[in-house]
C-alpha cells in the first residue's frame, strides 16, 4: 500500500464508495449488510485500539501517547475512535493557528465560530477577493489534518463593514 493510500480522509471516500457500489449492485439489503459489517469492524478494532492506549498510557504514560498521536494515520485512528488525547476543540484552534501562519498576511480575517450538531465546523473568512478558494484550501487542509474526525468545513461570510469616511481638506 502506497504511502497515498493511507489519508484518511481518502480512505473514508474510498469507503463510502465501496458501500454505495455494493447498495448499487447488491440492492438494498446486501447494502445494508455491508454497512453493519463496517459498524461491527469498527467496534471491533475501536475495542482493540481502546485496549491498546490502556497499555501504552499503563507503561509509557500520557507523553507516550501524545507522541503516538503526533503521527497523522495513528491521530486519525485515534480520533475516530474517540480517543485522541488532545480535545478537538485545541486541534482546531491549533489548526487555524497553522492555517494563519501559513497563509501570511492572508489569514489575518479568519476566526474559528465553532463545531454543529452535524460535526461541520464552521469558520468565518473575511473578504471574497482574490485568493479566497487558496484561504479556504489552506484552512480546510489544516483542519482535516488535526481534526479528521470532523465532517467538514463551512466558510460562512463576513459582511463587509460600513466603508471608511474620508476626511479632508476643503478647498474653496
């Protein structure tokens, strides 16, 4: 398996693909059978990953697993599974922290508003003009790589301000 193989992000698409295939294929009750067979999986190795961060922490400590959650498929794993030891509302901040340092100058109208029902995060952006889809890239690339749990992001406009009275001298 390539290196590119195991985004997790691309791995759940791939998933989701697979899923809709067989459902597409094997009509609705094979569909669902393969559903439940994914849901059982996960608990399964949810169960065995849970067993394992028990024995890491009982050996190593919290350090221990915070340097296995620093490597993007085991945070990824973690996440999922709910057990990331960093709260994802830290991630997130830490992602739009790394999104604004990248961006530069850029990233100076971003803010972080929060996380919906439907685990959407959603981030306000300044602006419109040029380079928006380059910000917006930038911020969603931060986020899916220390949130992978989340569903996704929505960029929810900033209306501009009232424009800039300009005061100067009258000539007569």
């Amino acid at each position: 398996m390539a290196s590119t193989d195991l985004d997790p992000q691309g791995l759940a698409g791939r998933i989701e693909e697979l899923l809709d295939g067989i459902s597409t294929e094997g009509g609705p009750a094979v569909g669902h059978a393969a559903e439940e067979l994914v849901r059982v999986l996960m608990r399964f190795y949810g169960t065995g990953l849970e067993q394992i961060v028990s024995i890491v922490k009982a050996g190593g400590g919290e350090t221990l697993v915070h340097r296995m959650a620093a490597d993007p498929l085991v945070a990824g794993l973690l996440a999922l599974h709910e057990l990331h030891p960093v709260p994802v509302e830290q991630r997130l901040a830490h992602a739009m922290d790394t999104a604004v340092r990248r961006l530069g100058s850029h990233g100076g109208g971003l803010r972080l508003t929060g996380i919906d029902p439907a685990g959407q995060v959603h981030v306000e952006i300044a602006g419109g003009g040029c380079g928006t889809d380059t910000v917006k890239d930038v911020v969603a690339t931060a986020i899916s790589e220390l949130a992978p749990e989340v569903a996704g992001v929505v960029f929810d406009a900033v209306p501009a301000g009232k424009p800039l009275l300009q005061i100067g001298v009258r000539t007569t």
